[in-house]
C-alpha cells in the first residue's frame, strides 16, 4: 500500500469517527427520553390506580357506616343537612348530576388510616392518598336531593347492600334510595390540588329498606 492511500484513509477515520461520536449522541438522547417518559407515564399509572382504591375505600367505608346501628338510626330518624362545606375536594362541582350537598354523612381519611400491619415506608406512602365520601338522598331529575326517593321492596333473597337489590328476606316495606359519592386523590402535598394530583370520583346508588 503506497503512502498516498494511507493518507487518504487517515483523512477518512476522523469524519467516520465524528459521526458515529453524533450517531450514538443521538441514540442516547432518544433512549433517556423514552425511559423517562415511560417512568412518567408509569407513575401516573400507578396513582391513578392508587386514587381509585382509596375512592373504593371510600365507598366501601360509606356501606359500613350505611348498615350500622349508628348510620341505620340517623338514615331513618334524620333529614339530611348541608355537608358541602365539609369537604375539600370531593366536592358537588365533581358531580354534575347534583346541584345541592343536602346528605346525612361526610368522611375523609388516608389509606394509611384503614390498613393495618404496615411497614414505616409503606405507611408513609399510603399516608399520601385519601378519600373523601358524602351519602345524600339519590337525586332526582333535577339534581336536588333533599327529597328521598322510595319503591316497594317485595319478599326477596340476600342482605347485601349492592344496586338493584330489594334487601328484606320476607313481606313488603318501603325502601329508600342513597347515593354514595367519593373521591381518590394522591393528595402528596398534605392537600388534594385538583389542577395539579391526580384525582378519581366513583358514585353507587344503594337501596335500603326502612
């Protein structure tokens, strides 16, 4: 190989060596911006998923309160009161089927407060989402829910309080619509920011016999 050849390939290696210096530049730049979105498109994932079970808990929670002593006397003996102020984020402007706060019960909580046996981590992250839930007469067309709505509940199977169940095991009374609203937030800043946390609502229409 002459030394004329030779030169020509030194004066080759340098540009090849820039380019693939750029190349790899580029591949990198596009491998972290895809892991990062990814990893952001995963933790909103999961606190989206994280807001919902603490509305599920929320609603869960409502249903306990609905089939104890405590909430069968106040259903029963109580006409609903103005709650709306009482809440911080789950809030009637959530819902637009209802145009007033008119119910019998409110409660806020975090996760970390209805879980047992947990790890100092795993509380301290629990402890970042909460619920809020409110039961109201279910409304009416209107949105109003300070007038109770009622059908016959005839003989029927079952005491489970889910939609759509008539709940006496035997005869005909009166049964009553509620509505349960809650709300999830991954409230990471020790306040549910609606512009900012990630914020789920659930509603379930409930029907108790009197």
């Amino acid at each position: 190989m002459n030394k004329k050849f030779k030169n020509k390939e030194k004066g080759f290696a340098l540009p090849l060596a820039l380019f693939l210096l750029v190349v790899m530049g580029l591949m990198s730049s596009i491998l972290i911006s895809k892991t990062t979105t990814e990893h952001k498109a995963n933790t909103t994932k999961d606190l989206g998923q994280q807001a919902f079970y603490a509305a599920e808990s929320g609603i869960a929670e409502a249903k306990q309160w609905m089939l104890s002593d405590e909430g069968s006397k106040k259903l029963k003996n109580e006409a609903p009161s103005d709650i709306g102020g009482n809440l911080s984020f789950c809030t009637i402007s959530m819902f637009p089927n209802i145009i007033e706060s008119k119910g019998f019960r409110y409660e806020k909580r975090n996760l970390s407060d209805i879980i047992g046996n947990l790890s100092q981590d795993e509380a301290k992250r629990l402890n970042n989402f909460s619920y809020e839930y409110f039961i109201t007469y279910s409304p009416d067309v209107s949105g109003a829910t300070n007038t109770a709505k009622t059908k016959t509940a005839a003989k029927s199977e079952g005491t489970s309080i889910a939609e759509g169940t008539s709940y006496k095991q035997s005869g005909t009374d009166m049964a009553t619509y509620y509505t349960i609203y809650s709300c999830g937030c991954n409230n990471s800043h020790n306040k549910c920011d609606k512009n900012k946390d990630t914020l789920v609502r659930l509603e379930q229409e409930v029907t108790l016999v009197n």
